[in-house]
C-alpha cells in the first residue's frame, strides 16, 4: 500500500475481460493500494451449434478464466456476472434490425452506453464502489469546467471513438488506467505484475461473431427477415443479385460479384426495396453528413462557426468541418474536404485537439450544395 | 468453515472421515480383487463401508453400487434402463437437476421418449401427466428426494401411487441422503447419491437398486456387480462410509438444530427487509433457505457477502460461474421479477448460531447499500 493509504484507499470495480489491457488496469489500480473488485461480464450468447467459438474475444469460459487467474495473481476478487440478456436487448437486436434496415452498426458504442457504463456502473455502486475502471484507451481530465474525455495517447490503440456518448455523470465515475499509455508499455506493466496474459493477443473482432462474418450471423439471427434482392447501377440498371441488403455496407468494394471497366462501390442501400446501388468511386463523396442522436461530453454543441475535427468511422483520419445544430439531438456536418463512403449507422464522433467533443449517429451523406445552404443558413 | 453457507454446493469433509481416509491410504492395501492378504484387507474396508452405507438409506449391502458420485449414477441408472426392452420411456418433473435432465434429453434423442411433468408453486408434480404416462408402458420415473435449489422435499406416498406396475422409480436423493430420512423400497426402486454432500469425500456416491432392474452401459472387470466396473476407489468409498455413520447417528438431533437456525434466519431477514420472499418452504430439506429480495440481483448479493466472508449460492449458476436464472425457479412459477434475485443459503453441521447470525447482519447490510445506491 503506498499513494492510495495517503490519498484514499477506493473501492473499485473493473471490469476484466481477460485480455491484457483490463488485467494489466486491475492489477495497476490493486498496486496503488485500492480495494479492486474484478467482473467479468458475460455478454455473448452461447454460439449456435456449428458455429466456431470466440477464441480472443471476452465472453469465452477461457477469457473468464484468464481473467480469474489474472485476479488470483493480483490478490483480489473476481466475479462472473451474467448480462447476456440486457446484451441481447440493447447490443446484438439493434445490430441486427440495424443490418437489416440497410445500415451498418457500431456494436461497441452502444455496449459502452447500456452495458459497461450503465448496467456495470449500476452494479458497482450496489456493491458499495464508487468507480468503475476498464482497459479502454482514452483519458479522463477534470478541471473547473468538469470532466473531458481525451484520446488515448497511443494512437494507434485509441477508443475515444466508442466512448463519445459518456456524459459528465459517467465520466466521474469512471478510471482509464491504461489510457495514457502506449500498447507495449501495457504489455511491460503485465509482465512486470507477473499477469498470465502479458503475451495474449489482441482481439479484433466484434466479440459475439468471433469469425467476423457478420452477414452470416445476421442471416442466422433472423432468417426470416433477410430478403434478396437486385444490385443496380446509378442509372438503374440491374446489374446483378443478392442475398440480403445486411451483407453490405456503404463504401464496400469486395465481393459485389459484379464487374465492370472502372472499380465499383456500393454507394446506397435501400432495405425497403431490398436494392444495393453501386457506383463509381466520385459518386462516392459527400460533403457533409445528417446526423441524430447527437451527445456532448462536456455541456453543448460547438459553435456552428467553430471548426471541429470529425471522425465518420473508427479508423478514420479525422477531418476538418463545422457542425451546425438543426434541432433537439439532430445535428449536420460540412466537411471541409469531401469524404468517400459517409456510413449510415456508424457514428461521426467530433473531436477539439485532443478532446472529444460529442458525437452523433449518421443518418446519410449530403451534398455539396444542400452543405452550403445549412452553411448559408446559419451565416 | 466460517462463512460458509453453501453446503448443498458441497459440504466440507468431516475430520473423522479424513482421518479414516489417511489410514486407509496409508496401509498397505492390496485390489480388494486379490486373493492375498492385502487384498482380502481392501474388500474388508470396502465391506464395511458398503455396510455402514446401506444403514443409512435402510438397504442391504449388496444392493448398493458405489459409483463417483449421483450424476454418474443417474446416468447409470436412467441410461441402463433404457437400455432394456423396447418402448420404455422416462418421466421427469421440470425442475430436476441438470444430470438428470441432460440425461433424459440425451436418451430422447436416441428414441427414448422423455416426458416432463410440470409442477405447481410447491414444487408437486402433476400426478395426472404421471399415472397417464407411466400406465402408457413401462417407464422410470426420476424424481430428487429433496431439491437442492428450492428445499423442496418430495411426496413419496402421493407419487408412489400414480406410478404403475410396470415402472420404476428413481430418487435423485444427493440432497437429501443423510439431512432428512431416505430408504429404499416400498416403491423406491433406486437411489442416487453423493457423499460430499454430506461430509464424506467428494467423486465418490452411489446408486442403491431394490433389484436387477438396469442393465451394465459399462464393460470390465465385473465389480459392483458388473455395473461399474474398474478398481474401488477405495479411500472415497472408505470415506463415505464413515460420513454415513456419522449422519446415522446424527442426522435427527442436527436436522432439528439446522431446522430452528433456518427459522430464525428468515425471521430476521424478513423482520428487516422489504420485499422479500421465501423460495424453499417450511416442510423443506432443514438446512435450506432460498429467498429472493426484491429489486437486487443475485449477482451483487453474492459478490457483496463474499466480500463480507460469507458464501452463499444463487440458485444456479452457468458454466462461466455467474448466477443466472434457474430453470427450478422459473419451474415454480417464480415471478419475473425475482427470478435473477434468488440466493440459496444452505448450512451444515459445521454452522454456529453465531455465524447465521453475522450472515444476516451481512444480507441486510448488503440489500440496504445496493438499495440506497440504485
């Protein structure tokens, strides 16, 4: 026991996946002296028959039982709690309708909101903690203005993105551990605790379709809602078939089965028509993005004159625009560069320097010129 | 063990029961299937043990067959009688232990009919689904004595009169052996059992059959009578016989002491906590209270009282470990609400009064903060 005897010694909850970077969160937090409380959430379901078995996501029984060796390393408790229905509920539904509706879903945004900052905050306060911690790497800073959530410094590990709906409340309760630090010093700290994960792999995939075929999961989850239907050019034309809007995504270019001089993209679907239109690359860009939805980290919106850096996707390169309120959640982006394959479903997460700002779900591109009438409104 | 409230998960072995465990293992015993010395020793251990088993469910020695343990010899039994004459089938009530479920589930997949009578709030079966099924053609009937989720502990005689002359019937007895009286026959045609439920060592129980009535689904050497063969284990077996002697004498006088303190719990907790109900009943297994508190999960009771020292079980748990809720439960018409609340808290010959008490003061002080703080 050293800082946390001189400060205060905490209870605290983190939730243990198993994997490196939670443990190693754990096992820092144990060393400060606090009293750490390991969980460990089973989320996914059971994979149907014949479906392969989550190998490195967090939800097998071997991820739990890293996550208890883990603990028994560190010298604390650990506890498995069962959260597969309220993950069906909030998480793999909405991933499902959202694949079926045409769109492309960010499962991990909406497990942070319902399950590990929600569900898991609730728990945790029962249990008489007063903070939850987990591996994510991103950072929390308090000032006189409140609490800012910050990129992870290492870059290339950063997950502010699926964390842009935290809100002030969240943010007070909540511990990165590990979110200033880079990856290999992450893997350093495991070993130096003697963790028995230090050399385990990182995980990839969304972790209830371990085999990342996501149209294969949709299509197992509700097979009486996929439709086939027809592919077509812009102009119209049928240019080929397929088995269900849910296999594509806006920006998809492999695995269209069908060919032409220049490269092809799916560029709009429509689950109604159960239509999947494809296009050349330009057709592609747009320059700004509708969004609803929208949350604020700290407070409100930017200024509509303000430029933010707006990510449209995970690993997007951020880019300049201005975002402009239109109504209750409801928010339109202009880019200062157009941007290819603006995503409906994924999230458009706007970010000051360092800081992440807020975000919104996207509805659908717009372009140029609707762009300038939103700007020529606002000015 | 202080602390510890989870004695139908498994109870801790008896001093006296290592004591003779260690003897045993220390002298030189041969394979009590040897014509030697050594061997003639082994068979005396196992004899006596054999013995002092039978005397506590009130069968004869050779009747009993010793195995690993009940889930082994609900296997034994449900699959070597289905494995006789065509057109048998089995009946279960919904809320059987998982050995005998999955069993009766694996059997009906190889053309065994599995038929599964639902039971009312105090975990009665359906006497009509039972005498309709059961006169359809010969059937096992498997049924717990006592269940290790609920309490609740079977009507025999009711049961016993619905099943017709050509069934069977097995009691799942590994919660009830040595807690509350349990013998073979007038209408018990088999018994399972465990002996680390009730003090003895744990991969070790056995199945007790009236009769010749199951055929061998394991070839070997011909012990057990051709039923489970392979070498006697013979510390386990050594063990559980001093366990059953122990409850023999015991099991009066404790269960009427587990019986006062498990009255005294509820009173407590139901004096001090809102919203609580009483899953396991009165007339159920003495040393088993199964409750559920409204509005807190079983998770966070169970995380929280491990925390304070005390282990409790919730009513089932899945195979990573987290409470879920129990198909007994949901059997017995639980309402939703409770459903992912229940706890079972069982005791043993090794829990004081003092100790009940400090687990109480733990279970409302843990309902109080996950209350406040929701």
């Amino acid at each position: 026991m050293s800082a946390a005897t001189q400060s205060k010694r905490r209870r605290i909850v983190v939730a243990m996946s198993g994997g490196v970077d939670s443990s190693v969160a754990a096992g820092l937090l144990a060393e400060k002296g606090h009293e750490v409380i390991g969980i460990s959430l089973r989320l996914a379901p059971e994979p149907a028959p014949g479906m392969p078995r989550s190998s490195s996501g967090c939800c097998s029984i071997e991820d739990f039982q890293d996550a208890a060796r883990v603990a028994t390393a560190i010298n604390v408790p650990h506890y498995v709690f069962d959260m597969r229905e309220e993950f069906q509920r909030s998480v793999i539904s909405p991933f499902v309708d959202e694949y079926l509706a045409g769109r492309t879903p960010s499962p991990c945004i909406l497990c942070n909101r319902e399950i590990k900052f929600s569900l898991l905050h609730k728990k945790a306060f029962e249990l008489g903690a007063d903070a939850v911690a987990t591996g994510h790497y991103a950072r929390i800073e308090r000032d006189d203005a409140g609490y800012h959530l910050l990129c992870g410094h290492d870059r290339n590990k950063d997950q502010s993105y699926f964390l842009f709906e935290m809100g002030q409340r969240e943010l007070e309760t909540t511990l990165f551990p590990v979110g200033a630090m880079a990856k290999d010093e992450v893997r350093e700290h495991a070993v130096r605790l003697g963790l028995p994960v230090a050399e385990k792999p990182d995980s990839q995939e969304i972790c209830f379709v371990s085999d990342g075929r996501y149209a294969e999961f949709v299509r197992r989850a509700a097979p009486e809602r996929v439709k086939a239907g027809q592919i077509r050019n812009e102009n119209g034309d049928v240019v080929g078939t397929h088995e269900g809007v849910h296999g594509y995504t806006v920006g998809q270019r492999r695995g269209l089965g069908v060919s032409a001089a220049n490269p092809l993209y799916v560029s709009a679907i429509d689950a109604e028509t159960a239509t999947v239109t494809v296009s050349e690359r330009a057709s592609l860009a747009a320059d700004g993005l509708f969004a609803t939805g929208a949350t604020w980290v700290a407070g409100g919106p930017p200024d509509h004159r303000e430029r933010v850096q707006a990510r449209i996707r995970y690993r997007h390169d951020p880019v300049a625009a201005t975002v402009v309120q239109k109504g209750q959640g409801t928010v339109e982006v202009v880019f200062d560069e157009p941007q290819y394959a603006v995503t409906p479903g994924q999230a458009t997460v706007f970010y000051r320097d360092d800081e992440v700002v807020g975000g919104a779900w996207i509805e659908r591109g717009i372009a140029t010129a609707q762009s300038r009438d939103v700007l020529a409104e606002m000015l | 063990m202080q602390g510890y409230f989870d004695y139908n998960a498994t109870a801790p072995t008896r001093p006296e029961v290592i004591e003779a465990m260690a003897e045993a293992m220390s002298e030189p015993l041969g394979n009590p299937s040897s014509m030697h010395t050594h061997g003639r020793r082994a068979r005396h251990y196992i004899d006596e043990a054999r013995e002092q088993l039978a005397h506590l469910i009130g069968a004869k020695p050779r009747q009993m067959i010793f195995t690993s343990g009940a889930t082994e010899s609900n296997n034994m039994a449900m699959r070597g009688f289905a494995a006789g004459a065509e057109g048998r089938s089995i009946i279960t009530t919904n809320i059987e232990h998982v050995s005998v479920l999955a069993t009766a589930e694996a059997l009906a997949d190889q053309g065994t009919p599995h038929i599964t009578a639902t039971v009312d709030r105090n975990a009665r079966p359906n006497l009509d689904e039972i005498r309709r099924a059961s006169a359809a053609g010969p059937c096992l009937v498997v049924t717990a004595w006592a269940n290790g989720e609920s309490g609740h502990v079977c009507d025999l005689d009711s049961l016993t009169a619905v099943i017709g002359a050509s069934s069977l019937l097995l009691m799942d007895a590994a919660q009830a052996v040595g807690r509350i009286p349990t013998r073979l026959g007038n209408g018990v045609d088999m018994i399972s059992l465990s002996a680390h439920k009730f003090g003895g060592p744990r991969g070790i129980g056995a199945l007790a059959l009236a009769d010749d009535v199951v055929e061998a689904t394991t070839t070997g050497g011909g012990q057990e009578r051709g039923l489970r063969p392979g070498t006697e284990n013979l510390p386990g077996i050594v063990g559980m016989g001093v366990a059953a002697r122990l409850r023999s004498r015991e099991m009066d006088g404790e269960s009427e002491r587990l019986r006062k303190l498990r009255e005294r719990c509820w009173q407590r907790l139901r004096g001090a906590l809102n919203d609580v109900i009483r899953i396991s009943p009165e007339s159920g297994l003495p040393n088993t209270l199964t409750i559920a508190v409204g509005d807190v999960g079983a998770d966070v009771i169970l995380a929280g009282l491990d925390l304070a020292g005390f282990s409790v079980s919730a009513g089932s748990a899945c195979a990573a470990g987290a409470p879920e809720p129990s198909h007994v439960a949901i059997g017995l018409g639980v309402e939703d609400r409770y459903l992912r609340n229940v706890i079972r808290i069982s005791s043993g010959c090794g829990t004081t009064e003092d100790d009940a008490d400090g687990l109480v003061d733990s279970l409302i002080a843990v309902v109080a903060r996950a209350r406040k703080a929701a």
